[in-house]
C-alpha cells in the first residue's frame, strides 16, 4: 500500500511539474496557485452555491 501511495504522489508532482513547466510559473508557483488560490476559492464558491439553492 505504501508504495501505492508514493507512485501517487510522484505522479502528482509530476502532473505540477509540468503544469509549472507548460505555463512557465515553475512548479513551486503552480503548487500555491491550485492549492492556495484556486481550491480554497472553488470550495467557497460551491458553499455559496450550496447556500443559496438551500434557501
């Protein structure tokens, strides 16, 4: 299972090297875009949306 769980993860380090690599941000600044930026801002989105079909 461990070693499962490493071919993932070195898959997806390689998945943001190459989005760091095809935009040109490197992927430090491609990890902290999606992660930082984009995840948080797409989880409030949907919240929002959630919210207010509820009502």
């Amino acid at each position: 299972m461990d070693e499962l769980i490493n071919d993932f993860f070195r898959w997806c380090v390689e998945v943001l090297v190459w989005i760091g690599n095809v935009t040109g941000m490197g992927y430090e600044l491609a990890n902290i875009v999606i992660f930082v930026i984009l995840q948080p801002l797409l989880i409030l989105i949907f919240l929002i949306l959630w919210l207010r079909e509820r009502k």
